[in-house]
C-alpha cells in the first residue's frame, strides 16, 4: 500500500515562545478526522504525520456496518514541549486558538501524551470551542443526547478511575489476553512491564492484574519502579500525580527503584511500552527478554528493531489495533452503540479487541506475516470499502 501524502500538514509557531505545534489531517472521511492532541518536548512533523495516519487505520479497523459508529478520518495534534513547563498551559490556548478553524469543522480531538482530557476540555473553552469534538455533531441523529450521553460517561469512575481513562486500557489488555489464550499461556505466572503509567499504562496495568498477570515493573518519567514477586498496582496508581508520575513514598520495601530503562529488560513474558514514540530501537531491542511487545502506546517500536525482534522470535502487537480502544470507546458512546456504562463499555470493548486482534492474527498466520503487516493488510481491504460507501469528503 504506497501511503499518500496527508490532506492537510501545517505547523504552527507561538508568537509568544516561539514554540511549535503541529496538525496532521491524514484523510477526512464524512468530512471529519479524528485523532488526539499531544505535548511532548522534542515533538516533530514526522512524529505527527505518522501518528495521524495510525489513526486513519485505528478508524478503518473499526469499520463494523451494523454499528451507528461509522468511521471518521484520521488526525493528530502535537506541541513541542514539556507538559510540566509552567507555559505549557498558555501555550496549550494559543495552539488551539489557532487551529480554531479545524476544530470547528473538521478535527475532532481529545488527550494523548503529556494532556488530560479535563485540560484539553479546559484550554478548548478558553480558545472559544464548544467542545474538542465539536466537528462530528452534524453527523448525529440527535445532538442533544449524543452529548449528553458522552458527558454522563464521563462521569462514571471505576474504583478511582474515569471510565474516559480506562477503556483504552481494558482494550490494550483485552488484545494482550488474546494472544495469551491463543498460545494456551496461563495468566497466573505471566509477568507484565510497562513503560508509562499515565492514561494508558495505568489502565492496562489495572486490568492485567486483575486478569491474573503479575506487574513486576513500571516506568515513569522518573525511573523504573520494579519487584519480581509483583507490584502493588492499585497502590501506584493511586499515588500518581496529574502527569502519571508515581509518588516514590507509597513504595513497599521490597520495591526497587531502578533506572529509567529498566523495564525493558526486565525479566516478563509481556512488554507494554505505554509512553513515548520510539521507545524500542535497532539499539536496545537486544535487552528485550520479553515474548509479546503489546503496543498501548503509538509507534514505541522502530522498524528496524521490530525486525530484529520477529527474527528472534519476539511478537509484536501492534498500536493501530492494541490501543484503538479509546477512540472508538468514544464513538460507540456519542453514536449511541453504548450507554454511559462501564460494564456496557467494557463488554464491548473485549467483544471489540478480542474478534479484531484475532482477525489480524489469523490473517498473520495465513499470510506469513508480521501482525501489523496483517492489520495493514486490514485497512487496505477496508479502506475503498470505506470510500465506497461514503465518498472521500462528503
Ligand atoms: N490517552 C489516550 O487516549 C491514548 C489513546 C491511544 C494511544 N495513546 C498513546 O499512549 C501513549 C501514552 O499516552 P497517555 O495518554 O497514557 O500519556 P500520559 O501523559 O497519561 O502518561 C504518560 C506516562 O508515561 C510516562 N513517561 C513519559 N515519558 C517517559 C519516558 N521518557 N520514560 C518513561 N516514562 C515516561 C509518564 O511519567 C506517564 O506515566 C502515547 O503514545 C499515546 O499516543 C493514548
């Protein structure tokens, strides 16, 4: 599949900090994108354009007729900074005030790395947007209970937690089990690190552990916290701070604080890199002891070290489907597939994850390739079925 040029790629330049930002529309379908917005120092175009066409896949592999939920385009935002800067802030208005006019009638956005969704609602009020996803209310049936029903499920907490922030990660978890059962794995004894406890991280450490699995080690932007019998999940998650760093005082003796790489190497059938772009290189990728790199995060493993891995055995899930769950988490809800309701959310979710990372693994086997050689090959079946149906930018 050559990959077409994006229909829309700008870059943004404060006039304040002289910062940058980015937005990708990779394609629009309906006359709609859809795709988050994140903040990272060191952010770059490329890192954008690939994310916003992840995206246009994590749409197509959702593609499901019967659904209300029908597919959108696919987008992304970013900013070069760290969210921790005291002018990350500002700068989060002025980005949004000036891709205004996209947010309005195209882009539909939401939290990724670095952002809360209750910051990007936030700043989106303060630039003068109704809401982040304002873009796709033309396309419902009934407005007023479309966004009504989104903001009831918002509300929802699961011991602690916005159900918002934990349907990603029932669903990287859900594709985790999946290739767990597939090779006849038990749960019991199968060990889980994890690089990021933030939205993602946290989430799928919460519902592996409560699947069975043991979390031995995570890493936050402060280091790798690690214990071979097991962590204390619920424990960490409750000590994180706004940006999913782990405050080190709720840390049991038996803890270990490690360097920041560490979980990479840590001794587990199962990898989750659920932080950065470009976390697994050609470099590192040998300190990999795992089995299954399950990819919550988007692009964590470069080609090169992707290949590297396959020859020795390594499987690699990959992003466009692993971590797909929240987005369509959010359009099952506001097209009304879903209530406001975590048993509903989650139900589907599994049901969801399980049939579409089984599809890509069976299409793996048959085609003798990698598991994202299989889901690009997915989205290459339903990419014109898409534009069948629904014409490019209608
Ligand atoms: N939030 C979503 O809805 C969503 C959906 C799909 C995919 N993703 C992807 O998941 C990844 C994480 O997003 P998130 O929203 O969970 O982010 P987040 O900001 O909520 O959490 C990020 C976590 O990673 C840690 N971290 C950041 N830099 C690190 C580094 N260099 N080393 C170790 N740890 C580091 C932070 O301390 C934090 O624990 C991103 O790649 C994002 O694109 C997010």
């Amino acid at each position: 599949m050559t990959t077409p040029a994006p229909l829309i790629s700008l870059t943004w330049t404060d006039h304040l900090t002289g910062r940058r930002g980015f937005l990708v529309v990779d394609r629009l379908v309906r006359g709609v994108a859809s795709g988050g917005l994140r903040m990272r120092e060191g952010c770059t175009l490329e890192e954008v354009t690939g994310l916003a066409r992840g995206m246009t896949m994590k749409e197509a592999l959702h593609y499901d007729p019967a659904s209300r939920y029908v597919p959108l385009g696919g987008a992304k935002g970013g900013i070069d900074c760290d969210p921790r800067d005291p002018e990350a802030y500002g700068l989060l208005v002025r980005y949004l005030r000036a891709v205004r006019p996209y947010v309005e009638s195209c882009w539909t956005t939401g939290e990724d790395l670095g952002l809360t969704q209750d910051l990007v609602d936030r700043a989106a009020a303060e630039a003068g947007l109704v809401s982040s996803v304002q873009a796709v209310y033309p396309l419902l049936d009934d407005e007023p209970a479309a966004r009504a029903r989104l903001a009831a499920a918002f509300a929802v907490e699961v011991d602690g937690i916005g159900l918002d922030e934990l349907a990603g990660g029932c669903g990287v978890a859900e594709a985790c089990l999946t290739a767990l059962d597939r090779t006849g794995t038990p749960r019991r004894g199968t060990r889980v690190a994890l690089q990021g406890l933030g939205t993602m991280g946290g989430a799928t450490a919460r519902f592996l552990a409560r699947a069975g699995l043991t979390v031995v080690a995570v890493a936050d932007v402060k280091g790798t916290i690690a214990n071979p019998s097991g962590l204390d999940v619920e424990a960490l998650l409750a000590a994180r701070d706004a940006h999913g760093t782990v405050d080190r005082a709720v840390l049991r003796t038996e803890d270990r604080e490690l360097p920041g790489d560490a979980w990479l190497s840590a001794d587990a059938e199962v990898l989750v890199p659920a932080a950065v772009s470009y976390a697994i290189d050609a470099t590192n990728q040998e300190h990999v002891r795992a089995r299954w790199i399950v990819e919550a995060a988007n692009m964590p493993v470069l080609p090169e070290a992707e290949t590297a891995l396959t020859a020795r055995g390594v499987c690699v899930l990959p992003d466009v489907v692993v971590n797909s769950g929240t987005n369509a988490w959010w359009w099952w809800t506001l097209f009304g597939d879903i209530g406001p309701d975590a048993e509903e959310a989650f139900g589907r979710l599994r049901r969801s994850m399980r049939a579409l990372t089984g599809l890509m693994l069976d299409r793996a086997a048959a085609d003798g390739t990698t598991p994202r050689a299989a889901a690009h090959a997915l989205v290459a079946d339903r990419l014109p079925v898409i534009a069948e149906r629904y014409g490019w930018y209608r």
